[in-house]
C-alpha cells in the first residue's frame, strides 16, 4: 500500500471516529463520551472557582468588619465599603455591553430552558467582577450565585468550543454548575440534587452521571486546595429526643411563615425598582447596607456573622430578634435592588437566627431544650433555604454535608414537610427563581413533548442512506428508481437542495416525478428544531448538513419523526 493511500485511509477512519462520536453524544443515552467530556469541563470550571474563592479570601481578610460597638463601627472604614461596593459595581456594569447584563441563577435556568444551556462568554467578566465586588464589600449575597453563574459560562463555551450536540450542551453546562457548586461549598451531593431540583427540574439517568461526576471534580479541587473542610461542623449537634418533635412541629409552621414572607418581600421590592435606573438600585442598596452595618454589623456579608451569633454563648433574645430584621433587610435590600449575588449564604444566616430564637423562647417553657440549641439552628437553616429556593432535599443534604453529622436528618426532614406545605399551599409562595425570571420577562417553560424531544439530536434518528445528484433532468428518474427507496436529493441550479420523489397521477395511472425545496438543520440540532420545521405541515423532510450545506450527512422524515414520538421513548 503506498503512503497516499495509507493517509486516505487514516483520514476515513478519523472521520468514521468522529462521526461515531457524535452519533453517541447525539443520543439520550449513559455514555463513556459524555462523561469523559463533562469530566475535563468539570476541571476547568472547578479552576475558575477556586480563582474566584482565592481572590474572595485574600480580599476578605482586609474587608471583613470586625467592629462590635457602635463606636467602633462609626470610625471603622470597612463600615462604608457597601457604598464603594455599589460604585464599583456600577462602574464596571458599564464597562460591559447592555446585552450581557443579566446574571445570576435565574438567568442560567432561563437559558437552560430555553437556549441549551449556552450562556455568552460575554456574561463571565461582569458576573465574575461584579460578584467579588460585592462579597468583598459586605453585601448579605451568596457565594453560590457566581458559581452556578460561572460554572454554566464555563461548561458551556468549551461545549460550543468542541461543537457539540445542543443537547449534549445543555447536559455539560449543567455539570459545570455541579462543579461550580462542589468546589465553592465542598458539598458534591447536595450539588447534584441542587441541579436537578433547581436547574435542570427533572431526573433523566444520562444526566445523572456526568452531573455526579463533575461534581466529585469540583469537590476534590476544593480539597485539594482548601482542605476537607466542612464549614458548620463547629456548630454542636445532638440527636433530639422523640418528645421534642411537637415542638419542631411547631417551628416548621414558623419556618414556612418566614420563609413565605422573605419570598413576597424580596420578589415585590424585585418588581417595584425594576423600572429604576441601575445607579439608584445601587446606590440605595449600598446607603441601606451601610446604615444596617453601622447599627448590626453581623447582619453583613454572606450569612457567616449571623451564625456566629446565632450559636454564641447566652445569645439575648432581643438581640438575635433585631439581628434578624436586619439580616432580612441588608439581604433584600442587596439582591431585590440588583447586587450581583446568591441566595444561600444569607438564608443560611436568616434560617439560623430563626432557629435559635425559636429554640430560645422553647427554652423560658421547656428548660430542656438548652442542649439543642445548635440543632434548632442548624434545621432552621435547612428549612429556610429548602422553602425559599423550592429545593428541600438539596438542602437537607447540604447541610448534612457541611455539618458533617447525620442526626439532622430525621428532625429537618420533620421541620421541612409542614414549613414548604404551609408556605407553598397556605401562602402560595412558588420557586423564588421562577417568580425572578416572570419578573423580568425571560421564558422558562418548554411543552413536556419538546422537551422530550430537545434531549436527543438529529443524528440519532436521521437516515444516512440517502442519495444526493445534480440536477440533470435526463437522470434523475434513473437514479429514483435505483435508489430502492432511499431518499433522493436534488442539487438544483440555485444551490438549493429539493427533495425528489414520484408523484401517481390519478387519470391514467402514470407517475411523474415530484420535487419541493427542503430546510437544512445542522448537526448539532436537535429533534425539535426537526419538529419545528416539519410540523407546520405535518409532511416533508429535512436535510442534515455537517459544518455547511454542501456537507450533507442525512435525512429526517415527518414520517420518521412522528413514529419517534409515538414510540414514547422522549
């Protein structure tokens, strides 16, 4: 064999790879592709958030208040910081084009919804600047909204990167929020089940594993960086007597109250400044942090000062009732006014401070209570977080992870059932993120059969035996009937590509040859797109092209598509 052919024959192999590849991807199906593919975009994603918790810590250690006295917080310049925070965050919204302004975790379940998880490159500076700015400057924000933010950003351009199956896109950036959400809190359990339950809203088995996988990734990188640290597990838990469980009953129907109220409050302050200029959101919000920081500095930052109060020794009661109000207030007044950030740090704080107050009004009836302070705390966070982001197992989990002691299981499970009914059925509270996106008109909701159908691409049904010819009209009935009922495809005088077929004239039995102008779909679309196209008339045919219209690859008929939803395997 001479070295031409041997070059032509590792050519024709490197396609057939290749092909074989993104037939695999193209299926909604567990793959060996897929998880590998989520596993190096998983690391890059973990890097980027390490990056981000690196520069927050070294920036922390000079930022954070440490006043304690109204003395101290007047005279201490790390008091005023929300005010510079707000300018900065203005100053570097402008920097960036209108079109990429929107962030955060709404924005990623909108274009998880509706764009296949492709969220613009463009979005990651703002989102990662704006947010460090924020945690850096005291605002009561999350870390986690930068992470999902920044892992889906991520996950999603290296997909594009590698020209993927839209469907297989919306499955990477998904693992690249998993990722995102293991390397900042060292949770990958509760990662997975956060996505399924907030992101992604459904449990498909090919998503599960590379979801899990990415977030093993991101988890590990967090260790590997900062230690095997579990955040809360100072916090002193002891198993609850059977006894108590009246009185957690109790504290879930207060919980579900509190938690239906934050979400009204946040999400109509959200609605009512939404037509306001950027600069006055953001200048009130950082007057209100301030003010709040001058009086309350533990009401500031993510939710960690509040905790520490929360479980300090011999906490007044009066005292954690005003830090409570000013936590609340420091926090809607940051993400309803537009600071960039998440929600569960500071519904940590909040759910923390309800649980002790609860646990301390317990105590002047029921001295017993005493030893479970910490465990009122800690299934106060669980609720809150559970209610008011309608994810109660990621947040069960969650904090079994970041606690690191099982025993909460059992009373938090017990808190959250009747504070999610209360709130959800006896106040009509809905997921804070879906009400966000109505409030700012971005869609969500996808028919259950498209979304059935976005989950495979077109390469797993499109037929390859097809026949492609010029259009030569002393041919072409020549090739139909050699064909042997593989589609025909005509390239006519235009560059167009029409579909050829025969046509049965009633009067005299005679066939004559029929031909209609096709729609191309490329590659990396999915069955959707092929239903969009085709279902306007309920016949026809789209043709599937690879890279550009003279690369055509394969056929998709109505016929084919219809028998597809029929079978009821979307």
């Amino acid at each position: 064999m001479n070295k031409a052919a041997i070059i032509h024959a590792k050519r024709v192999t490197r396609k057939y790879l290749r092909n074989e590849f993104r037939d695999k991807l193209s299926q909604a199906k567990i793959s060996v592709q897929l998880c590998g593919l989520a596993l190096i975009f998983a690391l890059i994603a973990s890097a980027v958030i390490i990056l981000f918790r690196l520069l927050l810590n070294w920036a922390s250690g000079y930022t954070l208040t440490e006043a304690t006295t109204m003395a101290e917080t007047v005279t201490d310049w790390r008091t005023y910081l929300p005010l510079l925070g707000a300018l900065a965050i203005w100053l570097l919204s402008r920097i960036g084009s209108k079109r990429y302004r929107r962030m955060g975790i709404a924005y990623v379940l909108h274009r998880v919804k509706l764009h296949y998880g492709k969220v613009p490159l463009q979005s990651a500076p703002g989102q990662f600047f704006q947010a460090l700015a924020a945690l850096i400057t005291n605002f009561s924000v999350g870390r986690e909204g930068p992470a999902i933010h920044l892992g889906a950003v991520s996950a999603s351009v290296l997909a594009e990167k590698f020209k993927l199956p839209d469907n297989s896109v919306r499955i990477m950036c998904a693992s690249g929020i998993a990722a995102g959400i293991a390397a900042t809190f060292n949770a990958p359990l509760a990662a997975v089940l956060f996505v399924f339950e907030v992101i992604v809203r459904e449990y498909k088995i090919h998503y599960f594993f590379p979801i899990m996988l990415s977030a093993i990734c991101g988890a590990l990188s967090s260790q590997m960086v900062f230690g095997n640290i579990h955040e809360y597990d100072l916090i002193n838990v002891i198993r609850i007597p059977l006894d108590h469980y009246p009185i957690l009953l109790i504290g879930g129907a207060v919980l579900g109250c509190a938690a239906a109220f934050f979400n009204f409050s946040l999400l109509k302050v959200t609605a009512q400044s939404q037509p306001w200029p950027l600069y006055q959101r953001l200048l009130l919000a950082g007057t209100l942090t301030t003010l709040i920081g001058l009086v309350l500095p533990q009401a500031l930052g993510s939710g960690d000062l509040a905790i520490h109060a929360a479980i300090s020794d011999d906490p007044s009661i009066w005292f954690l009732l005003a830090l409570l109000i000013a936590k609340v207030i420091a926090t809607i007044a940051a993400i309803g006014l537009g600071i960039p950030g998440g929600l569960i740090g500071p519904l940590y704080g909040i759910g923390a401070l309800v649980g002790a107050i609860l646990a301390l009004i317990s105590m002047a009836m029921f001295p017993v209570i005493e030893p479970f302070v910490g465990l009122y705390t800690i299934i106060g966070m669980t609720a809150m977080m559970g209610v008011c982001l309608s994810a109660p197992l990621a947040a069960l989990v969650a904090l079994l992870e970041l606690t690191n002691d099982a025993s909460i299981i059992l009373p938090a499970m017990f808190v959250t059932v009747p504070a999610f009914l209360i709130a959800y059925q006896g106040f009509n509270t809905s997921s804070i993120f879906l009400k966000q996106l109505d409030i700012m008109g971005l869609g969500y909701k996808v028919p259950p059969m498209n979304q059935g159908l976005q989950k495979k691409g077109v390469r797993a049904l499109m037929d390859k035996r097809f026949v492609i010819v010029n259009d030569d009209p002393d041919l072409l009935l020549e090739v139909l009937k050699r064909a042997e009922g593989r589609p025909v495809l005509v390239r006519n005088a235009s560059d167009k590509i029409e579909m050829l077929s025969l046509e049965m004239q009633n009067a005299d039995n005679n066939t004559t040859l029929s031909r209609h102008l096709m729609r191309g779909l490329s590659d990396n679309s999915t069955l959707n797109e092929a239903y969009e196209v085709l279902s306007v008339k309920r016949t026809g045919e789209v043709y599937i092209y690879r890279g550009n219209s003279h690369n055509v690859v394969g056929v998709i008929s109505w016929a084919n598509l219809h028998q597809e939803i029929r079978s009821g395997q979307l």
